[in-house]
C-alpha cells in the first residue's frame, strides 16, 4: 500500500514538472518577427523626425543600416530582446550610440517598431503596431490528398 | 560453468551475412559514386543524428518477442500533431522542440495504449496486425488533421491553414526550428558537422535502454519475449508487460519523430510517418538484427551502413548506367528485399527449431520405448 502511495506520488510529480516545463517553454519559447522602422512619426499632432541613418543592432548581432522611411526584420526568440542603436542625426555627423531592453507583447506574431519614435521615449500605442500580412492572393490549389489509393480509379 | 565456445567463421558469416552485404555493396559503391569523402561523411553523420533516436524505439518490442514494430508510425504521428501544434502557436528553437516533446508524450502513450491493447489480442501475429494499425490510423491522422484541424481544433495562422479555412496544408514549415537542436552544441571537424546536443540524447536513450534491460520490468519483458507461457507461470503479468514494451516504444518513436523532421525543417503533413516504420526497420535489420534479437550495435551499425548506401546508390546509379533512378530503385528494393529476407529467414529459424525439438522429441520417446522392451 505504502509503496504504491509513493507511486502514485512520483508520477504525479512528474506529470508535474512536465506541465510547468510546458508552461515555461511556452513563455520562454514565443517567437516574434520584429519589424523597425526609420521613419519620421506623428503623434497627438507633435512631429518626430527621422534621423538620416539608424544602424540596428540586436542581441549583439547587427541586423541593418536603416536610412530615413527604410525597414529591416529580424525574428526573436522570446518576448524580451536587447536592442542596440547607433543613430547618425545628419548626413557626415557623428554616431551616438544607445542600448535598450525591448519588451514585445506575449500575444503579437510580428511587430512593427517606429524607431524614431522609440527612442523619443513616446508610449507604446505610439512606436508599436501589430503587423498585419496582407492577405494571401492565392487560389485554392492547395487540394488535401484525396487520391485512390486502391488504383481503381473511377470505375 | 563457462564453456568455452570454438570459433567458427562460417557461423559467424552466415550470423551476419546481412551487414556483410552491404558492407561490401558500400565498398563497391562508394568509389563508385565519386563523392568527396568529407560530404559522405558530413551526410552519414547528419543522418546518424536524424535517425538513430527513430531506429531505437524498436528495441523494447524486439525485447518483449513482439517482433517489428510497425505501429511505430503511430509515434511519428503524434510527433508530427504535437509539431503542427506548436508551429501554430508560435514557439520557436529549442523551447519549441521541448514542448512539442512534451505535448506527443500523452497522445503516443494513448495511441501506444491503442496499439498494444490491440496486439495483445493478436500474439504471434504482432507484425503484421501492427502494420494494419499503422494504416487503420493514418486514416484516423487524416480525419483529425484535415478536417479537424482548424475546425473543432483551434488553428490560428492561415499559413498553416488550407486556403479552404480548416485542414492544414499539404507542407507545414517548422523553420524557426530547423536543426536548432543539431546547431546547438555542434561542432566543425575537417567541414563535418557534428551535431553534439543530438548525439548526446541518442547516447542517453541508449543509455536509459541498457539501464532498462537489468530493472525488473526489461527482464519481465526479455522472460515474455522469451517464453510467454514460462513468463506467465513465472507469475509476469505478460498482457500488461507487452502493453507498456509499446507503449515505450510509441513515446520513443514519436521523441525520434520530432528530432527527425527538425532537422528536415519542414515536413509533408499527409506523408512524412508513411515509409518511416519501413525504412526504420530497414536500417535495424541492415544492422544485422533478426525479427527477435536487436541490440544497440545493429542499430549503429545499421543507419551508417543502410544510409551510406543510400547516399552513394543514386550517384553509383548514375555513374554505372548513365541514370541515376538506377540508383533510386536500387535503394528502395534493397529496403523491402532486407525486410523480407529478414521475416523469411525468421519463419525459417523458428521451423528449423520446431523440426528439431520435435525431431529431440522422438528420439527421446524412441529409446524410453526401446529401455522398456529391453
């Protein structure tokens, strides 16, 4: 009796940690497809201006050299992502770099992120907008398979 | 007391007469084919990781005498459901990898359950009922994933939807996941990628089956492999042994399934577990393993020699007649003739055996009547 008390323990222990181990990898795990944006943003009727070059550099990798109204993509694994920023204002002018820890939303595939207006400091709603894939033009001839395998064919 | 056995080197090629073969149709072949030998290894070695974790899911029924295990595909397809799964909801690289793990052990476990409740009904027919199963739920899989599938079953990325609204398409992308575990850990040696992580799990399942032979239940489950009737005097409960032997090797298929298709990076939903239990049991036998006896070596030796062959058959092929689907229906003959030869050589064995227990019989009959009339 004891013994099987005990193991009625364990497996519901392991059953468990795999349902937390589930859980942690569904938060841990979330990947997101992040789109920046260099381009000039208006809000609540204040204008934030482009900057003439922004070199995007995430978790240590750089993605991009954006110039003003360009965008680059990069995908992340995880809701949480280092992002790192060396803006030229003016063309020839020097670069001034900045290091920020970006925060995308749980729920959201791809994000779009106003960089000029990111790095002004404007809330969310402002900089950051769900990307939304323009729908698909293609025609249904994605067909399931629905072939007779038995080689009769239409009899 | 040990006896010492005499070498005898006629019995040992005829005991592995089919890893023989093929090695000497590699050695024929591989020069040949005029590959560069860093991309033939690169390739055996990147097909070792793909799909020895597959290939070692058949040892446990092997060890419970329930032979091949052809409802092995039953594993590869909650795989590939607990992969669909995931891709839908966006969980990437490794994170990605361990929840699908995690989400197909419950559905291999019901369908292992399945299977071998059914198995248990059929013993001595185990092959080929498990291979009637295997077919009886791929309809079952269709049912669910063409038509289920983003209508009772939430899916939400049209990129995975048919454009008709539910039922997924005919190809799903796992390529946030691709070779995220082969790249983990992996190091270059002369170009040949070795996949550290991938090879380190093969080595801990391989692990866990050496482990698993000495507890109780693998000798339970090598006494009802052995004798089913004497394991049942023993006091085994055999239905409920072979029960658990696959259900193990259900779970371990579909483990084997998701490393398999994340180094693929993608995968035909309708068609990806179809030939894996054929092709899986090709290898285990190339490997110089018999419907009833299978260890970890045939299986090493078995993915190397069995998918060397397949690397180099289609360039031999080509160089030998000028057209290198010689070298494809080279290959695919060679898989279905290995497994027939290996259930022919099986039935044989165990005919020779019946004719000479009963042969033993007689005789023994023969001279107690022989003592009684003297």
């Amino acid at each position: 009796m004891k013994t099987k008390t005990r193991s009625w323990i364990i497996r519901s222990a392991f059953v468990l940690v795999l349902v937390l181990l589930a859980v942690l990898m569904l938060r841990i795990g979330r990947g997101h497809t992040i789109y920046f944006d260099n381009r000039a943003l208006e809000y609540q009727g204040a204008t934030t201006a482009a900057p003439y070059k922004i070199t995007v550099i995430v978790n240590g990798e750089q993605i991009s050299k954006l110039y003003e109204k360009e965008r680059c993509s990069v995908t992340n694994i995880g809701d949480k992502l280092e992002l790192t920023v060396e803006v030229m204002q003016q063309k020839g002018g020097s670069e001034t770099t900045s290091v920020y820890s970006l925060k995308v939303p749980h729920d959201l595939d791809g994000v779009i992120i106003n960089l000029p207006g990111y790095m002004a400091g404007l809330p969310e709603e402002a900089y950051l907008e769900e990307f939304i894939p323009a729908p698909s033009t293609e025609k249904d001839d994605e067909a399931p398979p629905t072939t007779d395998d038995i080689g009769l064919g239409e009899v | 007391m040990k006896t010492k056995k005499n070498f005898n080197l006629g019995s040992l090629i005829s005991a592995n007469s089919v890893p023989i073969l093929f090695v000497i149709i590699c050695a024929v072949m591989i020069p040949l084919s005029g590959l560069p030998a860093n991309y033939l290894l690169n390739e055996v070695v990147t097909r070792l990781g793909r799909n020895t974790f597959l290939i070692l899911s058949l040892l446990i029924p092997i060890m419970a005498g329930m032979g091949l295990n052809f409802g092995m595909t039953l594993g590869a397809m909650a795989g590939e459901m607990a992969l669909i799964m995931v891709a839908d909801w966006q969980i990437w690289g490794i994170p990605g990898l361990v929840l699908a793990t995690i989400l197909s052990i419950p559905l291999s476990i019901l369908l292992g359950l399945l299977c071998g409740s059914i198995l248990n009904r059929a013993k001595g027919r185990e092959m080929i009922t498990s291979y009637f199963i295997a077919f009886f739920m791929n309809g079952v899989y269709q049912l669910i994933v063409l038509y289920m599938m983003g209508s009772i079953i939430p899916i939400m990325h049209s990129t995975l939807k048919l454009p008709r609204g539910y039922g997924i398409r005919n190809t799903v992308s796992l390529l946030q996941m691709r070779q995220s575990l082969d790249n983990a850990l992996a190091v270059s040696i002369n170009g040949v990628k070795i996949p550290f992580l991938t090879l380190i799990i093969i080595a801990l399942a391989c692990l866990f089956i050496v482990w698993f032979r000495r507890t109780k239940l693998g000798q339970d489950m090598r006494a009802v492999g052995q004798d089913m009737n004497v394991a049942r005097d023993a006091g085994i409960d055999v239905d409920r042994t072979r029960l658990i032997s696959i259900v193990m090797s259900t779970v371990f298929a579909s483990f084997g399934m998701i490393i398999y298709l994340q180094n693929m990076g993608n995968f035909p939903t309708y068609q990806a577990h179809t030939n894996i239990g054929m092709f899986c049991i090709a290898a285990l036998l190339v490997g110089g393993a018999s419907v009833d006896k299978a260890s970890i070596r045939n299986v090493f030796l078995g993915v190397i020699l069995f998918h060397t062959m397949f690397i180099v058959a289609p360039a031999a092929g080509g160089k030998i007649t000028g057209d290198s689907m010689i070298g494809e229906y080279f290959r695919v003959f060679m898989s279905y003739g290995v497994i027939t030869v290996a259930l022919v050589m099986y039935e044989a064995k165990k005919r020779k055996e019946n004719r000479t227990m009963g042969q033993q019989l007689a005789n023994e009959q023969k001279a107690e009547e022989e003592g009684k009339t003297a």
